[in-house]
C-alpha cells in the first residue's frame, strides 16, 4: 500500500477520512478496539497521525476515547437508532421547511444537478460503495442547503452521518430489490414542487421505516423470528400511515416477494420472508 501524503496537516486530514470512511462502511466493525499500531500500519503513517485522526473523529462521535484503554468504534444499539430517528425527524423536518420556504433558483438547479448525479452514481444495492455514499450525502444535503440556520443545519450534518452507520447495516443485513434512483428523484420533486405535505410523509417515511426495517432485520438474524414479524408489520403501518397515494407504488412493504406470505400458521417466518424485507418507493 502506498503511503499518505507527507504533509502533517495532510496526513492528519487523510487518515481522518480514510477512517471516517471505514467506519461509516461497517469495515471498521461497531464496538471494536481500534490499535493504534495496526492502523498506523494500515494507513502507512505514524501512531501520532493516527492518534490526532481518531480524536476528530471522537468529537464527532463515531470514535469512543476511554482513559487508560485506547479507542473504540462506537456501539450500535436499537435504543439508540430509536432516538437518534426521533431527533432526526425533528431537526429534517425543521430544516427542509425552511428551504422550501426560503429556496430560489440556484437552489432549485443544485437540487436537480444533485438529483442527476446520484441517478447515475453506480452502486449495489447490497453494498452501496463509498461513490454512491458521497454523492447521496451531496443530495439529501442539496435539498435543505436553503435553510437559514446554519446551526440547524450542524446539527442536521451530524446526526445524518450517525444515520449513516445504519443504513450501511441495514443495507448488508437485508436482501431488498429497491429502485433507489425512483426513490430519491420523488422525494426531490416533492420539495421542488413546493408540495410540503407529500415531501414531510416522504420524510417521515424515509427515516421511521429505516429504523424500523433496522430493528426487524437484527432481531431476525438474532433469532427471533416474531419480533421481527411483529416489527415488519411495523414498517407496513409506517408506510401506510404516510398517506403518499400519488407516489407510484406507494403504500407498504413486501415480504418474500408476496404480501401473502409473511408467516406460517404458527407465526414464523414464512420461508426467507425477512431476509427479502422491501419497502415501496416511498422509503429512501
């Protein structure tokens, strides 16, 4: 592997996103021990290097700092996907108001040159790639860059980016067969057309039927068959509570490729059911 940068500054810099990225990806795993020494190695740079990029990233709260032990992944717990969602909700919702509000045009062009970009971002819906992950923190970032709080709009970057650790797990937990492209391009025409009610549903949606799907996938591959069910049902009263019925093929979610199917008589899992566990257009 080739080394980084030789500048301090730059590698610092480097090293920071590099791990940032490793850690947003799943390839660092939650709650592991970071080694100083083994990352020095991995990134070709000095155990200061790496020491000074784990401090960034322990202010951002992706990296736990315990005294006297070193570094750690920060941990991933359904309590705190649940809160991490309701304070999400809030802050997006407060911020996407206010560009709807306030947006001109430029805001308008940025929005559809976003949109257009990460259309034809390449990506596997299995594992969405670091390209695609940029180009869809560009878009979502894109369609709230009118608003005028840039203190809203911190704390909107922040809590986004922990949201990202868990739509990286979701994806590889789950097997779903969704039109992505479909899905973003609706919730960017909503704001643009000014549509506040289509594009609040389409927000609520997004982030509630994310965590849910979350929760269900991890109780299913822990072993429990019927809270994952009773959770996937879950994500179809989500769905339907949203009331997006002019968004093709909105309205609920499909489990093993039927909506017939979910369970057998005994409760459990029909077949693969959650392992195919897909919302319609209307989940991002």
């Amino acid at each position: 592997m080739g080394r980084m940068p030789q500048d301090a500054t730059s590698l610092t810099v480097s090293a920071y996103v590099r791990l940032r990225s490793d850690i947003l990806a799943g390839r660092l795993p939650a709650d592991g021990k970071l080694k100083i020494q083994d990352l020095a190695q991995y990134l070709g740079v000095s155990p200061s290097v790496v020491r000074e990029a784990l401090s960034r990233l322990s202010a951002e709260a992706l990296v736990i700092a315990e005294p006297q032990r070193g570094f750690r992944v920060a941990p991933i717990n359904a309590a705190d996907v649940s809160d991490l969602t309701a304070v999400r909700i809030d802050i997006e919702l407060k911020c996407m108001h206010r560009a709807m509000k306030l947006g001109g045009l430029k805001w308008e062009a940025a929005i559809v040159a976003a949109d257009h970009e990460l259309s034809h971002t390449p990506h596997d819906i299995r594992d969405l790639g670091d390209d695609w992950m940029i180009a869809h923190a560009k878009f979502h970032a894109a369609l709230v860059a009118a608003c005028d709080s840039p203190w809203l709009l911190r704390i909107r970057e922040q809590l986004f980016v922990q949201g990202e650790r868990y739509r990286r797990i979701n994806v590889r937990m789950s097997r779903a067969d969704r039109d992505l492209r479909a899905e973003h391009s609706a919730l960017a025409q909503a704001i643009l057309g000014r549509d506040v009610k289509l594009a609040t549903d389409l927000k609520n949606v997004n982030l509630i039927a994310q965590t849910l799907r979350f929760q269900a996938n991890r109780l299913y591959y822990s072993g429990d068959g019927r809270g994952a069910v009773a959770m996937a049902k879950q994500v179809t009263q989500a769905a339907a509570n949203a009331v997006v019925s002019n968004v093709p093929g909105a309205g609920g979610i499909t489990l093993g490729g039927t909506r017939a199917s979910a369970t057998d008589p005994n409760g459990h899992p029909s077949g693969r059911a959650l392992d195919y566990m897909v919302l319609s257009d209307t989940a991002l």
